[in-house]
C-alpha cells in the first residue's frame, strides 16, 4: 500500500516540485494537498483529482496519512515540522530546514524524542551538473581540488511581491537563504566541512528589501576555497561550475533543466534526459549524468518502508545553517568568522 502523503502549501515548490514528484514516485500517493489560494487550489484539484483538499492544517491533520510534506513560507517550516512530529508522522521540509541552526536542532531534538524520521529537501544535489562533478571527483578526474567556484545568477530586474523578497527577519527570505541553501549545501557535500566563511550580501534592485546579490567565500578544513554567488541582478551570467583541481578543470555553464521541465507540467520521464554538458581540462566536451529529483522521493520511500538511509540527513541542513548565519555575521561586520 503506498504512503499517503499530505503536502502542505501549493506555491512554486509544492505544484513545481513536490506535487508532481510525489505523484510520480512508486510507493507514495499524494493523498492530499492544503492551499489557502483559490487558484491554486482549483489548480490542485485539476491536476490531482483524486487528493483531498483540506482547507486548513488542523483539517490535514485529522486525515489518516503517512507522511506530511512541509512547502510553505519559511517562517513556517518549524511549527509545522514541530506539528507533524507530534502527530507522529515522518517529515520533509523544504530548505532552507529553518531560519536558524538552533531552531532546527530544536526540530531534529523533538523528532529523536518521538523517533519520528526528518528529512529536508535538497533536490540539487540530484541536479546533472552536479553528479557529474560528484563522479569526477570519485574518479579522481582533477586531482586535488584547490577552488570551487558555483553560481546561481539571474536576471530579474523587477522586485517581485512575493515573501522571499520581504524584509522582515522571520520571512527568512533574500538569496542567501533561497538559493544559497543550495550553494552551500552543495559546497559542504562536496569538500566537507568549513573552517572559516566571509561573505558580501547587497541589495541592487531599486525597491529591494532583502539580499539580491551575495558571494560567499568558504575554507574547507580539506584546504579548499568555495567560492559562491547567487545574484537576481546580473544579466550576464558567469559559469555554474567553474572546479580548479592539480590535474585538471571541469567547467559547466547554464542551470539544470528539470525545473523548467516540471514548471512546464511535461511529462515526468522527460525529466530524466535533463543532462548538461560541460568541459574538462577546457577542451575535452563531458556530457553529464541525467538529473535526477525523482531520486529524493524514491530513497525516501525506500526509507520508510524498508529502513534504507534518508535521502538527506537533517543534520546536514543544520551544518549548512550554521555557515549561512556566520555569513550574515561577516558581511555585517566585514569580517572573516571562524566555525
């Protein structure tokens, strides 16, 4: 019997990624769907006729699911992450975990209390650039790595009214918790864990309220340096990889396809030929490893009902967490902050 799962909120990440890869995996069934937007809701209903559409969290609640999946605003991931751990139902959040380390060490507490599993999602690391610069630094294809570098620049020269570009402290947003959730995660998948973190955030637009231009430069323990970039203000676009290693380079540019894919409504198969080519040593052409966000959903169902490993360990989140504040700290102080 799959798990019937309850997804909460249908904005850009529960229709774009959540919904669809939910419906799609072996194993889960989107059994539910809770949106406050008519719209959406209309959209949610069309889309999957056979979901309830409760009105309210509390009517969520009082359905007989198996799995609750937290994509609403940041300023709510906790309380209903906390929610879901006390009705005993396995969770998963989508990043940023929380707007502090400390409140996802409170979430991560409570979850090993009721021994309920908690999971966070960080479809990236599943993007095709990725893995294939994971399977290059397996093979030991560039030697020892000395640079980093990773971007996610746009072009979005309107404000957008959308929380994530509020200023208020507990909307959590700006790009340094949007995007650079992902920046850093990646970072810390890759090299491990960081030593010291400098970071320069700006507002660019004209109305901007939050961080819309960010770089932030991490020392590994390893000894390697990331360095990364989210911009909403740069019509052009640097490289999305740019790796340094003693034995050679590997340089991509452009961003994953899925997401366009999914926004689109194609079909899900589709997703799987989202591969990106790159270049190593700057000549030789890698066609990258198809990207993979079905991958999330399917250790997650192998998880809960055959004990498998969690498709990402919650206290990854609280580590990336942990740099994402000290970068707050040193762009505010112009200094470098030690972990």
């Amino acid at each position: 019997m799959p798990l019937r799962t309850g997804l909460l909120g249908y904005g850009i990440a529960g229709r774009v990624f959540h919904a669809p890869l939910i419906a799609a995996t072996p194993g889960l069934e989107l059994s539910a769907v809770v949106t406050a937007d008519p719209d959406r809701r209309a959209h949610a209903e069309a889309t999957y006729p056979d979901a309830t559409l409760p009105r309210t969290v509390e009517e969520l609640f009082e359905l007989e699911l198996d799995l609750i999946v937290v994509a609403t605003p940041n300023r709510t991931h906790v309380p209903l992450a906390l929610a879901a751990i006390e009705a005993g139902l396995p969770v998963v959040v989508d990043k940023p975990f929380a707007t502090t380390s400390a409140d996802a060490r409170r979430v991560l507490q409570a979850a090993r209390y009721r021994r309920v599993p908690v999971t966070v999602f960080q479809n990236r690391r599943w993007d095709s650039d990725f893995r294939t610069l994971r399977a290059l630094l397996d093979e030991g294809a560039l030697g020892t790595v000395a640079r980093f570098e990773s971007r996610f620049e746009r072009w979005v020269p309107d404000v957008w009214d959308n929380w994530r570009e509020f200023g208020a402290p507990e909307e959590a947003g700006g790009l340094l918790y949007d995007l650079g959730a992902h920046l850093v995660d990646q970072a810390l998948e890759l090299f491990g864990p960081v030593s010291t973190v400098y970071a320069e955030l700006d507002l660019r637009r004209p109305g901007v309220q939050v961080d819309d231009d960010v770089f932030v430069a991490l020392t590994h323990v390893s000894g390697v340096r990331s360095h990364l970039w989210a911009s909403a203000a740069a019509p052009d676009h640097g490289p999305r990889f740019r790796v340094l290693g003693s034995t050679g380079a590997y340089v991509s540019h452009g961003l994953d396809r899925q997401e366009d894919a999914l926004a689109a409504g194609k079909p899900f198969s589709d997703l799987s030929t989202s591969a990106r080519v790159g270049l190593l040593d700057g000549a030789e052409e890698v066609l990258g490893l198809p990207g993979a966000y079905s991958e999330f959903y399917r250790l997650l169902a192998e998880a809960l009902t055959d004990g498998g490993p969690l498709p990402v360990e919650p206290e990854s989140a609280v580590r990336a967490l942990e740099v994402i504040e000290a970068a707050f700290t040193s762009a505010r102080t112009g200094q470098v902050v030690s972990l």
